[in-house]
C-alpha cells in the first residue's frame, strides 16, 4: 500500500470557486466551523485534498456528491455522511484513504446507493455504516470495490436487512488479519426509534451481503 505522501492542493466543487489562499487553508485547518466544506450540495464534487488532525465533523453530502482523491490522516469520528434523501442519489468515493477512525470512515444516513472504489483504509471501526436508528430510514445499496483494509479494524460494511440495504463486496484486500478476525459484512435489524440496532448475522447470504470468499483475500 502507498499512503498520500503529500497535500494535494485544491477543492473542486462545483458552483464554488476558492483563491490559492483559501485553498491552502482548506487543506490543512480543520476547525468545527472550517473547511473543508462539511455541507456539499447536490451534485458537489471534493477532490484533491488531504485532511489533516483532527477531522473535525467531517464532509457531509447533501446530495449525490463525488469525493475524489480525499484522504484523512485522521478521521476521529466519520470522515464523511451521505445525507441525501432522493433514491436517486449516488455517492461516489473514488481513490484516497482513511486512517485513525475511532468508529466509522463512512456513516450512511440517506437514500440512494453509495459507491467506495479503489480506497484505502487503516486503524478503523467500520469502513461503512448504514445507519441503524435515524429517525427517517431508507433502503440504501452500497458496493466496496477494489479496496486496501489494514489491521485494526472491526467490521467493512453494516447493513439493516429489514429496511432492504444490500453489501456487495468486489476485490476487497485484507493485511493483516490472519486470523480473519474483522467481519466483512454485518447485518442489523435497523429501527427508527434511536435504540441500538441489534446485529442478526454475518457473512455471505445472497440477499443483504452480497459477496463470495473469492471477493477478499488475505495477507
């Protein structure tokens, strides 16, 4: 695996523009109240960027959104939540890396489908979460594609088999979990009472985690 070795300076968004100035500070500052933007409208797209410590509340997607390129040196809590409502809504996060997640890289409250391809994650608690007890609930799809996991981590992707979320796992790398010890893909009885979500399962089944043990490997 190769990390991010240097900044990467520049925020794309669409509909939003940013002097050299800014953009340095963007990179860098994380403040509550601070950039990089945490509220992306529909249709926005991140690129480019390193997150340095802390990440403070992370990017938050109002919409379809693309986060290209983003890497967190430190996520604390979640790096990013995908928040939009329309079943419509994708949310693609291509390249880049996560490391330093006390709980979730990737929280998932919306609709839509959600999209991780080629991304690295090291020192987490889930690489993605569809949330269990939100008050307004949706059925969401997410695909993990051609991703890096290194050790310690808890669990890839959980899902709420009740509300109809699928998992599907394609070319997912594991380092060093000999043991096998994190789960690739959990499954809950979601709620939306704000209880915690009880957890039903884990593995394969063909309907809710959608992967086979030729989609990971091991080293």
């Amino acid at each position: 695996m190769t990390w991010a070795a240097t900044f990467l300076p520049s925020v794309a968004t669409r509909g939003c523009t940013t002097s050299p100035t800014e953009r340095e500070h963007h990179d860098v500052t994380q403040a509550e109240d601070g950039p990089p933007p945490r509220g992306l409208k529909d249709g926005a797209t991140l690129k480019n960027v390193v997150i340095g410590t802390p990440a403070a509340d992370g990017v938050h997607c109002l919409g379809s959104c693309t986060l290209q390129n983003v890497w967190w040196e430190n996520v604390g809590e979640d790096a990013a939540t995908f928040k939009g409502t329309s079943k419509t809504a994708v949310y693609a996060v291509h390249g880049g890396g996560a490391k330093g997640a006390s709980d979730k890289v990737f929280q998932f409250n919306g609709a839509g489908k959600l999209v991780v391809n080629k991304f690295q994650v090291a020192g987490f608690g889930k690489l993605v979460r569809s949330c269990g007890n939100c008050k307004k609930q949706y059925q969401r799809t997410i695909l993990i594609n051609d991703v890096d996991i290194t050790t310690p981590g808890k669990s890839i992707v959980g899902v709420n088999a009740d509300y109809g979320d699928t998992a599907t796992l394609r070319n997912v790398r594991i380092h060093g979990d000999a043991k096998k010890k994190i789960k690739p893909c959990t499954r809950f009885t979601g709620n939306d009472t704000g209880k915690e979500p009880k957890e039903i399962g884990t593995g394969p089944d063909g309907t809710t985690c959608r992967y086979s043990a030729g989609d990971l490997s091991y080293d």
